[in-house]
C-alpha cells in the first residue's frame, strides 16, 4: 500500500524549499512505461513550469490540491489565457483536469503546496511535454516574472510568502 500522509508532504515541502527549482516530486509509479503516471508534486512559491501540452502522443493530466493552493491555467495556441481555476482544499475546489493538446501550467500560490498528479503514460523525456515557444524556457531565468505576468493579468494575489 502507498500511503499519503502529513509526514510524507511535510518531508516533501521540505525538499522542494531547498530545490534549486522550488519543486520536487514523488512517483508512485514504479517504471516510466507504467501507462498511469501517479505522483505527488510539492512546490514553492517562485518555481516554473513552462507552459506545455501533451500531444504526439495524447495524454491528460489531472491535478488534485493535498495542501496549500495552487492556480492551473490553460493557454490558446498563441499563448491566450483561456480557463484557469484556482484549486485550494478551503475552498472546496480540489482538482482540475487538462485534456490532451492543451497548452497549461501550474503555479503554487502558497508555501508548502502539494498536488497528487495523474497523467497517461507512459513516460518518455523526448516526447512528453511540448512546450510553448512564446513562454520563457525554464533555463532563462523568466520564469517567475512570466508567473507573476499571468497572476497579474488575472488579477489573483498570491498568500503573502514569509
């Protein structure tokens, strides 16, 4: 049995604030060509993850809130925001599901968030995500202001992050 528990997201809030990348995630999934990919993802404020779809092969990607807050945005093609929902225990709104082909993202809206993540697999770097070439690349360093630009734009405030 794979248990999900305080101790493990605590372990995993912890992990993810010393990250150079303010994230790091747990797989359930034994092996990359298992064709449910499960895991929990913790992040912090400032992390990035660069707008992506997952097409060639199609694959959906549900994420469920287990603690703190997080926005989950969809893009049109050219880089559009089209939906966005906001999924926070307190509120009631605990998930969020993007079909394949859709361009989206991610973004922790307070410290110590952790999402349980679900994704068809299975799992190949060379062919998982296509990334949007109007958003930063993580590499560039942008990525934070362009998070920032996307909460401004749709007027969301973050929790204050001390």
């Amino acid at each position: 049995m794979k248990k999900i528990n305080s101790k493990l997201l605590n372990q995993l809030n912890s992990k993810a604030e010393s990250s150079p990348r303010k994230r790091i995630n747990h797989n359930f999934h034994k092996e990359s060509n298992d064709l449910l990919q499960r895991m929990l993802n913790a992040m912090e404020p400032g992390t990035y993850i660069q707008p992506h779809k997952h097409e060639n092969p199609d694959k959906r990607e549900i994420f469920l809130v287990l603690k703190g807050s997080f926005i989950v945005v969809e893009f049109s093609e050219s880089g559009e925001v089209t939906d966005h929902i906001i999924i926070n225990l307190e509120e009631g709104v605990f998930g969020a599901e993007v079909a394949p082909g859709v361009y989206h993202t991610i973004i922790p809206l307070e410290k110590n968030s952790v999402a349980y993540e679900l994704k068809d697999g299975p799992y190949d770097a060379a062919s998982d995500k296509n990334f949007a070439p109007w958003a930063p690349n993580e590499s560039s360093g942008d990525g934070p202001a362009y998070n920032n630009y996307i909460l401004q734009k749709l007027n969301i405030n973050p929790k204050p992050f001390q």
